[in-house]
C-alpha cells in the first residue's frame, strides 16, 4: 500500500485528531505517527492487523517444514549423529578451552 503525505502524521497532531485518524483507518488507511520527525507508530485496523499476524503464523509455518524436508533429506543421505555421543564431544571441547 502506498502512503501519501496525509498518511503522516506528527504525534502532537494525531492527539489532537485521533477520532478523525481512526474512522480514516477504519476507512482503508493506514496511519504513520511521527515523533521528532521520525516514524514512531502506525495505525492499522484491527483485521489487518489480524491478516498480517495469520500471514507469519503461515511463514513461519512453511519454514519450519522447509527445515523439518532438509532434516530428512540429511537423514535419508546418512548425514545423521548420536545426540549423546554429540553432547559428550561439545563438553569435552568446552572442558578443553584455557580459562581466561
């Protein structure tokens, strides 16, 4: 979505015009709210807050079976250790480093 200049607007001036910034919001629009000329805050509505939370469950979702397809191609080529055997080499390696 593109903003345009009355997208943005300083804090001091969305006090004074909050009703007015929420029906616009409600509206479709989408608000920045700048503090020292720098973005501070937005206001979105609340169900697109709500669709843009369901569109990172969802990536995060598809990462996780990104990750869990490689796990099994690793285990499918034998690319696989111990976790016991794993753990007991990470302590003694950490056993091994000179104290500081």
């Amino acid at each position: 979505m593109a903003f345009t200049a009355s997208d943005v607007v300083p804090l001091t001036q969305a006090r004074a015009t909050l009703s007015d910034l929420v029906e616009q919001v409600k509206a479709g629009a989408e608000k920045i709210i700048t503090k020292n000329g720098e973005s501070y805050v937005a206001i979105i509505d609340s169900r697109r807050l709500d669709y843009y939370h369901q569109l990172e469950r969802e990536r995060i979702h598809l990462l996780l079976m990104d990750d869990a397809g490689k796990g099994l191609d690793d285990i499918a080529a034998g690319k696989v250790k111990d976790a016991r055997t794993t753990l007991a080499a990470l302590k003694r390696r950490r056993e091994a480093k000179p104290q500081a």
